[in-house]
C-alpha cells in the first residue's frame, strides 16, 4: 500500500514537472501554509500564499491559479466573503478552489459546496489533498 501511494505521488510530480502548476494556499494559520507550501513544492507546484482573503483576491486578481486552497475561517476577508466575492468577479476561478476547514458543521452548511472543486474537512489526509489539486490542476490543461 505504500508503495502504491510513493508511485501515485511520483506520477503527480512527474506531471507537475512537465506542466508547472501553480497554485494559491489562502490560510490566516501560518502553520498551516507552510505545510501546504513545502508539501507542493516537493511535489512540483509551484506556490504562492496569502495570509487571509483579502490577500488572496489581489493575487487571484492578478494570476491565474491552476489550484487555490482555501480556508473559510480568517479575519479581514474570510473564505466565505472570497468566495461571493470571486463569484461576482471571477466565476471561473471557483472551479479550481479547494476549501479545507475545520469549521464545524453549522459554519460549514453556509458553503454552497457545488460552488467549488472540492472541500476537504481539518484535519485533512495530505495524500488525499494532493491527489485533490492533482485532479482540479488536471482540469485546465487546454490544448489551444
């Protein structure tokens, strides 16, 4: 079994390699951004980070991401507000959010969740995030 995961995470980051992915992590907590960080970048993304929402905006606004890990609980601008926010002027970036949480139930029920790639509950399976921006990175390869 661990064999299987070592080879699933090699294909990521060989695939990672050929096509840079990019991805945005929102999070107030800087733990937790660093972990995402340094658990992406070994795995061939490139990262950028913001410390809460309103961070977050400016870059999206700015950059197209590939994947946007998003937490919903963070002062100034929440997850929540970016989210509507991004509905408004970004639709398109939605489908490429990641929201991780450890919101309880009642917070979480306030998150339209088709709105979203994906939504991965704190604390979180780092294999299962990885295979999560994996899948959404996949989804905006274009051949033009």
């Amino acid at each position: 079994m661990k064999n299987l995961r070592r080879e699933q995470l090699k294909r990521v980051h060989w695939w990672n390699a050929m096509f840079q992915k990019r991805v945005l992590v929102v999070d107030d907590d800087a733990a937790v951004r660093q972990l995402f960080m340094t658990l992406l970048r070994r795995n061939g993304y490139e990262v950028d980070q913001a410390h809460d929402g309103r961070e977050g905006l400016s870059l999206v606004r700015s950059s197209d991401y590939s994947a946007i890990i998003l937490d919903l609980m963070m002062p100034i601008t929440s997850g929540f507000e970016l989210l509507d926010i991004l509905q408004a002027e970004k639709p398109d970036a939605l489908r490429h959010v990641i929201v991780t949480s450890g919101a309880s139930r009642t917070e979480l029920g306030k998150l339209d969740a088709s709105r979203v790639f994906a939504l991965i509950r704190k604390p979180f399976d780092i294999h299962e995030l990885l295979r999560k921006v994996s899948e959404c990175s996949s989804e905006t390869i274009s051949v033009s």
